[in-house]
C-alpha cells in the first residue's frame, strides 16, 4: 500500500469502528466476558495504542534513526505482517503495560469515541510528512513484533483495529446466543 492507500485504509477502519462502538446500546458497551474486554476497553486500548504510534511519527526523521536505527531486512506485505502477527496471539501474545485498558464507564462512551476519531485524524496527517521511501527506510518499536519500517507499523494499524473490532463483534454474538436459551 502506497501512503495515500494507507492512509485512507486506516480512517476507513478506525472510523467504522468507532461507529460501530457508538452505535451499541449502553449495555452491549459496558458487556465483558469473563477475563475479556469490554467493547469501551477494547476502544481505549485502540487509543492507547495509537497514542504512541502519533508522538512517534512527530519526532525529527534523524531522532528516529538515532533511537531504532535502519532495517536490516526486507519490508514485510501487508500479508506477511498479519502473518507474523496472529502467530504471535497464537502462541500466547498480548498486550501489556500502558496498553491494558482501565475499567470503562458508560458516562466515557462519548467522549473516547471522539479521543478516537481525533486521534485518527492527526495519525493520517502526520503520516503525509513521510516519502514513500522514508515509509521503508525508517524503524519504530513494536511490543509484539519488534522493529517495523513506518509502512509495516502502519499495515499493523490497519489489521488491529478491524482484530479488536471483530473481538468486539464476536463477544457481543456470543451474549446474544447466550440470552436466547
């Protein structure tokens, strides 16, 4: 995907799912299975998640460089980077520290929906002040996966917010079968 194409990919998405969470009704937002998040969790450890990822891309170029270095391999498709990561929740990986959701309340709904959407908005902005090459020839750190260029950091964007939306999804399906015995 070119930056354009990601770009588009990621409002697309992250909008969606911003829509879907406010389209719930106060008790489908507030639901959790056991050991599971709720559907407001789910969207604050999305904004957790790319809260980094905008004070990362708003650092000088060289900062960059200096902290993660350059790649040293290949950049991965967007099919291999899914890949390496739902083989990774797989084997056991998931999220820790500062991306762990706190208890959600139904008076936040509205209000992390919009830290969302505007979190969205200036996560594709930022993106613009890369050249397609810079997209490859940059390094950010993920907790899962290691280092990925700016491009594969951006396609894992795009996978894990459509990942905690079709949680969402099947959680709120699973109650619904559940209420109908």
């Amino acid at each position: 995907m070119n930056r354009t194409t990601l770009s588009k990919q990621t409002h697309f998405h992250y909008y969606a799912f911003a829509d879907f969470i406010a389209s719930l009704s106060d008790d489908a937002f507030l639901y959790a299975p056991v050991a599971k998040w709720s559907a407001g969790q789910q969207l604050e450890h999305l904004i957790r998640s790319i809260s980094p990822l905008i004070l990362a891309l708003r650092l000088p170029k060289w900062v960059l460089i200096l902290l993660f270095g350059k790649p040293n391999r290949p950049g991965r498709s967007y099919v291999q980077l899914v890949g390496k990561y739902t083989s990774k929740l797989h084997a056991g990986g998931r999220a820790s520290g500062r991306y762990i959701p706190r208890e959600i309340h139904l008076r936040q709904k509205e209000r992390l929906i919009k830290v969302l959407k505007q979190k969205t908005d200036l996560l594709t902005r930022v993106l613009h002040r890369f050249s397609e090459k810079e997209l490859d020839e940059l390094l950010l750190p993920h907790p899962l996966l290691g280092k990925l260029t700016l491009r594969e950091m951006m396609y894992f964007t795009i996978y894990h917010v459509q990942h905690h939306l079709e949680l969402t999804q099947k959680y709120l399906g699973e109650k619904q079968n559940k209420e109908a015995y």
